[in-house]
C-alpha cells in the first residue's frame, strides 16, 4: 500500500496482519479521488484544507491520501489494536502528527467533535448496516458540517448505504440490493443527495451530500 498522489506521493503505508482490517485497495482508492476531483461537484476545493474524518480508520490511509492531496486535518476512530498500531506508524512516517487525531473509541458511539469535519470516509465491515447508524451517531456528536461529503464503500451486492433524497429534499424509493436472496432490510436512518456510485470488483463507492 502507498500514498497515491500529493504531498507524500508514493509513501508506503504499514497494514496490519490477519484479516480484522480489509485495507482499501490502492484502485479503489485512485477511483474515489477520481469521483471528488473530476466531479461537477467535486474538484480540488473539496480537499484543499478540509478537516477529514476517516470513521473505521485501519490504516488510515483514506484521510492520509486526503491530507496528501491538500485536507488541512485528519481524525480517525479505530478499536483494533493491531490496525491502531499501523495507524500511528502511519502517520509518524508521514510527519503529520499535528494534523492528526487518532481516537481509540468505536465510532458508533463517538465523543463530542470540537470541530465539525466536511469529508467523511466509510469503509465499514461489510453486511452490518454501519453507515446510516454511524453517520447519525456522528451527527448528534456535531462532526458533519453542514453539506458534508460521505464516501462510503460497501459491499458490491449491498443495497446503498443511506435513504436518497432529491434535490428538493423529497425522499425516493430505497435501493435494492441487486441480485440479493435475502429480505429487503428496513431503509437506512440516515438520508444524504447521491451524487456518484459505482462498482470495483467486489466493492461498491457511493458518494454522498449530507
């Protein structure tokens, strides 16, 4: 693994042994900086001092690729030790460790922000029902700006993450999981403007106004 672009271009990162931490693959990272920089919506102003929070950190190399790329301040959640331990390494390597914040907490039930944060990473275990409840969780501690951007990775067989909402803020239908054997599960709690959704492999990026 390594830093793509920025500042830190082709610094490795550490990972974890064993497989408690599924570590975002360095194309499916490439890909969701392509969607936020090359987007209508997105471009380098998305980044360029940006406070990150990187809400199931593993290696942290989501908000790391982001603080290359111009995000002014990086917090992550992480509860593994051994995934805590390659964070830290991380960030040392980096020289980042004044932009960063590790919280050694479970981010569905997360400490009060002392700043709300306008890019949020999700890559979840998949198949648990994560990001709505984690999103709301984080909403009620005040970490999401207002019109904050959510890139969440699931499981490509998933159904999306969060409830839709048009334009005009009316709701739309909840997604269904393609191709899936099990009952449709309740919509999600947590409602956001899609804005980017795609596929890699077993993955599935989905990019969402908050």
């Amino acid at each position: 693994m390594r830093i793509i672009a920025g500042a830190r271009k082709g610094r490795m990162l550490a990972a974890p042994t064993g497989t408690t931490t599924r570590p975002t693959a360095d194309r499916v990272r490439q890909a969701m900086f392509d969607i936020l920089l090359h987007a209508p919506w997105g471009g380098p102003d998305l980044l360029t001092n940006a406070r990150v929070l990187d809400a199931f950190a593993g290696t942290g190399a989501l908000a790391l690729e982001a603080l290359s790329r111009g995000a002014e301040h990086a917090t992550f959640f992480e509860t593994d030790r051994a995934a805590l331990a390659a964070l830290r390494t991380n960030i040392a390597g980096c020289n980042w460790g004044d932009r960063c914040k590790v919280i050694p907490r479970d981010v569905t039930k997360p400490i009060h922000a002392h700043a709300p944060c306008s890019l949020l990473f999700l890559d979840p275990p998949y198949r648990q029902d994560l990001p709505a409840r984690t999103l709301a969780a984080l909403n009620a501690q005040g970490w999401i700006a207002p019109g904050a951007i959510a890139v969440i990775e699931t499981a490509a067989q998933e159904p999306l993450p969060l409830r839709q909402k048009a334009p005009d803020g009316t709701e739309l239908p909840p997604d269904i999981a393609p191709e899936s054997d099990e009952d449709t599960p309740p919509p999600p709690a947590y409602a956001g403007l899609l804005l980017a959704e795609r596929r890699h492999g077993a993955a599935r990026l989905s990019v969402w106004k908050l």
